[in-house]
C-alpha cells in the first residue's frame, strides 16, 4: 500500500466508526441540550438495540431473510430501546427535574449499571453472535483501498439520519418545541407547551437512533456483549462535548473528528497510543474553545 | 460458678474434638482423601464444575478398577471461588479435613496464597489448572504445576510458524495482563526464531472497530497475525482482517479456544490457525474415549483443560502405586521423575516442578471444525 493509499483507507475507516460515535453522540447532545442531563445509560441503551436486534433476526431470520429482515429487526429495536429510554425517564429521571444536577447525574449512573448489569446476568456475560447471511466482505477494491458495500450502506444510514434529525428539529413544530424547552422550560409551560411529553420524546428518539446504531453494529461486527456500549458510551459522550453539547451537528462532527483522530493514531503512533493522540487533540481543541467546536457560549445570568 | 461452666464446656469440648478425629481416623483407614480447591462459585464457577467433573471421572474409574494400594480414593472439594481471600479460606477446610494429597488450583492469583499452608503442613500439591510462572517461583518443593505455562504456547506458535515459512509476525493483545503477557513472550521469543516482529496493537475488549489496525498490519508487511485475546473478540478481528483485504496467516491464542469462535467467524474463519489448550478430543485415543465418556455421563462436553485434571488424579495414582506408600516425600521425589504418558500427552517436570514439555496443540479450522495439524 502506498502512503496515500493507507491514509485514504484509515480516513474510511475513522469515518466509519466516526458515524457510530456520532450516532449515539446524538443522543447525549439532545438530552443535555433540553434537559442539562448527561444520560450516561446512553451508552447502555446502544448495547440494548444491539441485542434486541439480535434476538429479533434470530426469529425473523427463518420468515424473512437478508435485508428486510435485518430493517424489520432494526425497527423493532427501536421501539424496544426507545420503551428503555422512555420508562428511564419517565420513573428515573422526571421525578428528579427539580433536584440537583448532581442528583440526576447519580440517577444516570444508577440507570446504566441497571441496564449492564441485567444484560450481564441474562447473558450470563457470554457474547452471542449474529449471523444476517449477508457477504459481508463483498465491496468495492480500488488500487489496494477495500471498501464494502455494508461500510457504503453503513455510512450512507447515518447521513439521512443525521440530516433527517436536523430538518426534524430545525423544520417542525416539535422540533420547535424542543429547542424552546432547552432555552427555557418554565416558559415553555407557560406557552401551553406540553412540556413532559416533550422531553419523553426526545428521550425515545434519541434511545431509537441509540439502537439503529446497536443494530447496525449487530450486522455490521456480528457479535454482541454486555460490555459494548460502555467504551462507545464514553466516547460518543466525549464526541458530543467536542462538537459542542446540545449542537446537533456538533455531535456529527465530533463523531466523526474522533473517529478519524483514532484511525489517524493507530497508523502512526499505534493503537496502544491512539486514544492517548485523540484526547491529548481533543483537550487542546477544548482549551481553545471550551464550549465545543459548534458550541454557543453560554452567558450565565447571575 | 461460670469458671466451672467453662470447664466443663472446655472438657467436653476436647471431648467431643477427640471422639470425632477418632472416628474421622477408623473411617478413612481404606480411603485416601484427595483435597480439591475449585471455583464453585463465582464468575468461574462453570470451569470449577467442569474440574471437579474431569477429577471424579478419574476416581471412579480408578476405584471400580480396585482402587489404589486397595484403597478407595475419595474427593473433598472446598470452593475457592477463584478469590485470594476464598482460596485460603477453602485451604484451611481442606487441612483441617485431614486430606491427604491436595489437586486443584483454577487462576494463579486464587492458588499462590494457599500454597504457603499446604507447605506447612507437608501436604503435596498439584496445581492443574493455573499456568503463571510465578506459582512455582514460590519455591515450595512440594508443589507441581501440570499445566503449560504461556511460554509454551510460543514454542508451538514458533514451529507453526517455521512450518508455514512466516517472516514478518504482528500481534495483537487486549491490554490486560494475560493477553499481554502472551504478547510479550512473543516480542521476545519469536525474534530468536528469526521472525520479525512488525507491529503490536492493542484492541479494547467490548470496542469491535479494528479496521483502522488491520490497515496498519496490512501496511507494516505482516505475512502472519497471532491473536492473543479472548474468543469473544475474535471473531471481530479475524473477519475485519479478512474483510479488510489481509490476505497472510490468522493464528488465534488459548483464550480463544472455543467452538464459538467457528461459528461467530463464519467463512472469514476457514484456515485460522489456533495454539490450542489440550483439548481431550483432539490429542489422542484415550483422550477421545474420555470425551465420549464424560459425555455420557455428565451430557455436556469437557472443558478444555478436562485433559489435566484426569491426568493429575492419574500421576497421584501411579505415584501411590510405584512408591507402594502415602509419604509425602517418596511420593513428591517419584513425581519429580515421573515421565507421565495421559490425555494431555507426555508430563515430566523441570527441576523448578514446571512442566517441561508444551502441552500446547495446533488446531486449524477447517470446513468448519477444529482439526488437529502437526507443524
């Protein structure tokens, strides 16, 4: 492979795992920006769609096979983990809206070890292993750069997500409704905005993208553990602070920044010291500017 | 008036201590008490089972053959949980029993700290299952290690890969201390061989994306990847590097052995090779028999160290037999001499009680299934 062949193929490769991160980073950046809650069980709920997904295809697998089932099996995964989501909030979290920061940030920690460590016992902590039928090898080879058809559908995914999310929030009422509650809520509840049912939503949109990005994992790597979403978790979070938390598009971008600082890492100073390369840039980038790259500086009235 | 109480609790106290160790001494007069430290719980508790399973099997089939010195053999497990604190719990239920060998030992951490108090009380140990070089640097000259340790593993991996004319190696670990031990004796042994070692890369366990390392091992020249990790990991790696277009040699270590690890690899899967634990239904004939016989009895198959643990309650019984006694020393000198032919191939120890032969085997997978290849 020549040197411009291999930065070619790491840049797909970061954006590929870029798109995960900035999957479920969206979940964390539109939580926090309506309701100032780092949902740690974030990355829990990613591990959930995962195994639903799983479970789903295994039953589906034998009526209908190949891509439909995997898209039904999908779909159902998100309404799984978006019930996961949503019954977090509504038990765990709402009752807690007037406490603390700290109080609620507890409650997420409660709630993801909840979450692994259920999964940790059904499973008995074995991994289970997912077989679509789909070749996943088949794809394009340009020169000595491989990309496969699934990274092609992988990518592309992700994108109509994204931009779908942004139109949804920029473009609808409910959009309109979410970006209100995040600048103020007890106005909003003044407005006649059902505030409540507001934020339950958002909690169920972003559980389901959480699980659209565990079910294509589930296809995609073709094994799923208890443990999974806990590194990804802590990851996707940092990305959705990079890109500027409460941004949607700084959720994307830092996503896909982390994931090619890490691909970048790997081939030049080894994968023992890529996460050490990808932070060290992210610490800096936080320094200079502290509220993520898409950020809006907050002013806090005193 | 309490002290009197107290006497009197004191007297029938030694009393009843005197009647019953008389009584433990007539009923053991035709059995020799074998001492088992196994997880029985815990996180582990699936292989401590399997261990007590594989030691049993052995027991019985040597007490419906007559017995040893015509005696019968008999276990008394004590869980250890694979826990420091739990082992030296466990040892001391063991000791107070009376036993009179002691088999046993799942993880190094677990076992090291009992090994002082069976010392102590002059008690000859066989640890099956734990492989750390440090059990017997402890230097307790009673104490027998039966499995192969790490280094082992490489002396099977270097001839596979002689065999396959390999130049350039890259290995991958999982950044915990067993993965990167395995790792590490690689670095140092397998350029002695004269291969080179051209990348190491570390993969996060529960973080599949390793496409931006199989770009690099591509790029680094590698002909041949040892993977050190789990079996649950595994099957990421090996199909990312074949769906990454790395077209060389996939060799897997022991934490890998598994059958899931077929499964979950699929097509990506043909032609891994595996330095494989020895696995009973693979070595040899007995070692088949064994299988098919543990099977029928307990309707799961053996674990994959199943082979050591018959083959320790085995080396007890050939040494009991030839030495014609219980001593401890006579008994630890003719194991320190012994050239064992079990399941798990040939034992002999090193002067340091280490195994000195690799028990290590290679497996490659093939339409599916394990088959054994001999490098």
């Amino acid at each position: 492979m020549s040197f411009w062949e291999v930065i070619l193929q790491q840049i797909i490769n970061g954006l590929i795992l870029g798109s995960f991160y900035a999957l479920i980073a969206l979940g964390y950046s539109m939580v926090y920006g309506i309701i100032k809650l780092l949902n740690f069980a974030h990355g829990d709920i990613y591990m959930t769609g995962a195994f639903a997904c799983l479970s789903v295809f295994g039953v589906l697998s034998g009526l209908i096979p190949g891509w439909p089932g995997i898209i039904l099996s999908i779909v159902a995964a998100m309404i799984f983990s978006g019930c996961i989501g949503y019954l977090a909030q509504r038990f765990a979290y709402r009752p807690l809206l007037g406490a603390p920061r700290l109080s609620l940030l507890i409650t997420a920690i409660g709630v993801s070890l909840i979450i692994y460590n259920s999964v940790m016992v059904v499973t008995n902590s074995q991994p289970l292993f997912f077989t679509s039928g789909i070749d996943n090898a088949a794809g394009i080879q340009i020169g000595n750069i491989t990309i496969t058809y699934i990274q092609i559908i992988l990518i592309s995914v992700s994108a109509l997500l994204m931009i779908g999310l942004t139109l949804f929030i920029g473009r609808t009422m409910t959009g309109k409704a979410m970006r209100a509650i995040s600048l103020d809520k007890e106005t909003c509840k003044l407005m006649g905005i059902n505030v409540n049912k507001i934020i339950g939503l958002t909690f169920i949109i972003g559980s389901a993208l959480a699980a659209i990005a565990g079910g294509l994992a589930c296809v995609y790597y073709g094994n799923v553990q208890y443990n999974m979403g806990y590194t990804i978790g802590i990851k996707a979070f940092t990305a959705a602070v990079i890109g500027g938390i409460g941004s949607i598009p700084g959720a994307m971008l830092g996503g896909l920044l982390l994931g090619l600082l890490e691909a970048i890492g790997t081939q030049f100073l080894g994968s023992s010291w890529k996460d050490v390369f990808a932070f060290g840039l992210l610490i800096l980038i936080l320094i200079l500017r502290p509220n993520g790259l898409l950020g809006k500086s907050e002013i806090e009235r005193m | 008036m309490s002290k009197k109480i107290i006497k009197i609790i004191a007297i029938s106290m030694v009393l009843v201590l005197c009647v019953s160790f008389i009584s433990g001494c007539q009923s053991r007069e035709d059995t020799i008490l074998i001492g088992v430290l196994a997880p029985l719980s815990g996180s582990e508790a699936v292989y401590g089972k399997d261990m007590v399973n594989c030691y049993q099997l052995a027991v019985d089939e040597i007490n419906a053959a007559g017995g040893v010195l015509g005696k019968k053999l008999k276990l008394y497990t004590a869980d250890d949980g694979c826990d420091p604190n739990m082992a030296t719990q466990a040892a001391a239920k063991v000791i107070s029993k009376g036993v009179d060998f002691v088999v046993g030992g799942y993880g190094s951490s677990a076992i090291i700290p009992t090994m002082q108090s069976f010392y102590d009380e002059g008690l000859l140990l066989l640890i099956s299952n734990a492989n750390s070089t440090d059990i017997t640097k402890q230097g307790f000259n009673q104490s027998f290690m039966i499995n192969s340790p790490g280094t082992h593993a490489v002396q099977a991996l270097t001839e596979l890969c002689k065999s396959l004319g390999t130049k350039k190696v890259a290995l991958i670990h999982q950044g915990d201390a067993y993965t990167k031990n395995l790792s590490d004796i690689c670095s140092a042994e397998l350029p002695k061989s004269g291969f080179e070692i051209v990348a190491v890369e570390v993969m996060d366990k529960g973080a599949p994306d390793v496409s931006a390392i199989v770009t690099a091992i591509r790029n680094s020249g590698a002909d041949f990847v040892y993977w050190c990790g789990y079996h649950a990991d595994g099957s990421n790696v090996i199909k990312q590097l074949r769906n990454g277009g790395y077209t060389g040699e996939i060799c897997a270590g022991d934490g890998s052995a598994s059958v899931d690890l077929i499964t979950a690899c699929g097509e990506s899967g043909e032609g891994v090779y595996l330095t494989s634990p020895p696995i009973a239904e693979f070595t040899n004939e007995a070692g088949k028999k064994f299988t098919e016989d543990y099977e029928k009895k307990f309707k799961n198959k053996p674990g994959n160290y199943a082979s050591l643990n018959y083959d320790t309650i085995y080396i007890l019984k050939e040494a009991i037999e030839q030495t014609g006694t219980l001593e401890m020393e006579a008994i630890r000198d003719y194991i320190q001499g012994i050239e064992f032919n079990g399941l798990s191939g040939v034992i002999k120890f090193t002067p340091d009680r280490e195994p000195e032969l690799s028990n290590f085997i290679i497996l490659k997978i093939t339409n599916g299934t394990f088959e054994l290849v001999n490098p």
